[in-house]
C-alpha cells in the first residue's frame, strides 16, 4: 500500500484498491472508514483486450472497492502511530541466545525479543529466517512475480473514458486515473502497471528503456499521447504478486519461536495479508499467551 510523492504529484504505485469480503476485514477498517481514512472509489471501469474495449461498468453498482486517503500508504501510516518502527533498517542475520538477536547489514544488533515474525515477500522471508524454522521449504516453494509501476503526471487533464482499466494480451495490466480517487488534489496522475510475463522478462533492464517501452503502450491502449507528461518516472517491483493464487496454512513454529505471514500467503490481495495475519495472531495468542 504504497503512495510515491512528486511534488505537486503522488501516485499510489503499489495496491490500487482493495475489497472486503470477510466479517473480520470489514470489521476492522469500518472505524478507519468512518475516520475517512479509508473511502470507496467508484470509477468508470473498462476492460480492453490489447487496445479494445470489451467490457464497461461503473463500480458505484458492485461490491465496494476502497482506497486509503489521501493515499494508500495512509492506512498504514494511521495503524503505526503507536508502534516503535526502525526504518531503513535491512536485517541480514537472525540468532538465538535465550532470546532473539537480529543483526543489520551495518552490524547493529537488536536485542531480547521473544519471537520473530516476517511479513517480508516469501523469497525475501526464506532468505532471512535460518533452515530449520519448520516451514521454511514451504515458504521457499512459493514463487512471487514482479511488475513495473509507471507514474505519470500532468498540467492538463487527459479526456479519458474510464479511470480504471484492466488489460489482457498486452505488456500492461492495468491503468489508472489515480488522481480521480477520493481525497486526491486536483493534479492529474496517472498510474500504469506493467503485466508480470512483461516484468519477469525486462525487471534487469535499463529503466529509461523499460519506460519508453510503457508509454508507448499506454500511447496504444489509450489512443493518447502520454509522452508529453510533465513528470514520468518508474518503479519495479521484483515481488509483486503471487505466481500461483493459492491460501497457505498459518507459518507458526512454535519451538524455535518464529513465524511469517503476507498477502502472498492468501493470493496477494489486501485483504489477504490482513486475514494472514489475523490467522497468526489469533494462533499466537492460542498457543502462546
């Protein structure tokens, strides 16, 4: 849930929306609702089939898709207030002498911690935690792909049809209007992903090449020119989303005191590193506490 800032620009590159579909879920971003801190977003919705249209609605008529305000990375701003958070901090190793000791890539310790949970990408996780933590084959089996994020922005409002688009047999996957979202300034953004065949293929490439290639999709798809943002940049996600939209069982080792939990866990979603971690939590205080 991730927002860029370009001043006077920001682009939320990471999830666009999520949905509710659980009575957990729904229950706990209810009060973050009514803070407004999360909002509904209801664009005009296409689906094209490389740069055909096959499919129109307006979200307003289906189940609610919802957006943090005023950007995605504000839910999580708003739930780490009361949280000690060491950021730009990479963890490289994990030890155990009574209880855990983590080491960063400069060689400062952090100490006396009774467990350790990571909510790193699987790739990432399995690399961190030591290969007997009980599920670590299992975590190293699930394969995450990568995508590209192309932000856009501009002086003048583009005359689009949609603001939200999903694509098929395309190198992109998605287009958005990100500046239509609730609580958004009136600077117009707009946020292209590339597909995951697209990012599995170029994500060592030069960047300017890779967003040169983007644009001039989005130039096809669109039948605008977009060259002519005033600001254009690129971010690559190596481990966006899952290979495979499979549920996992809750990573827990009790013995060695150590966990992992994410959205790749239940398919990549939101909502899926919310019920993730609902899971372990309530396995923690189980068996635990």
């Amino acid at each position: 849930m991730s927002t860029r800032r370009a001043e006077p620009y920001f682009f939320d590159h990471g999830a666009q929306y999520f949905t509710a579909r659980t009575q957990a879920f729904q229950d706990f971003i209810q009060p973050l609702i009514d803070l407004g801190i999360i909002g509904r977003w209801n664009p005009r919705y296409v689906k094209f089939n490389s740069n055909q249209v096959v499919q129109r609605s307006n979200w307003i008529d289906q189940e609610p898709r919802y957006v943090g305000i005023p950007g995605m990375n504000q839910v999580a701003n708003y739930l780490a207030v009361p949280i000690d958070i060491r950021l730009n901090t990479r963890i490289i190793t994990l030890e155990h002498k009574k209880r855990w000791q983590l080491t960063d890539d400069k060689g400062q310790h952090y100490k006396d911690f009774d467990w350790v949970v990571s909510t790193a990408p699987s790739p990432q996780s399995a690399e961190l935690l030591p290969p007997y933590f009980k599920y670590h084959a299992d975590i190293s089996a699930i394969e995450m792909g990568a995508c590209f994020s192309l932000m856009l922005g501009f002086k003048q409002g583009l005359a689009l049809d949609f603001e939200a688009a999903h694509i098929i047999n395309s190198d992109l996957s998605w287009i958005a209007l990100n500046s239509h979202k609730p609580g958004r300034e009136n600077n117009h953004t707009l946020m292209v992903h590339s597909s995951e065949q697209y990012a599995e293929a170029h994500i060592d490439d030069d960047s300017e090449a890779v967003m040169h290639h983007l644009i001039n999709e989005t130039n096809f798809i669109t039948g605008h020119d977009v060259s002519a943002a005033n600001y254009k940049t690129i971010h690559g996600w190596r481990y966006a989303n899952n290979v495979k939209l499979q549920s996992h069982p809750t990573f827990l080792d009790q013995e060695h005191r150590l966990a992992a939990c994410g959205d790749w866990c239940f398919g990549g979603r939101v909502e899926g590193a919310f019920t993730s971690a609902y899971h372990l939590a309530n396995a923690l205080k189980e068996k635990v506490l």
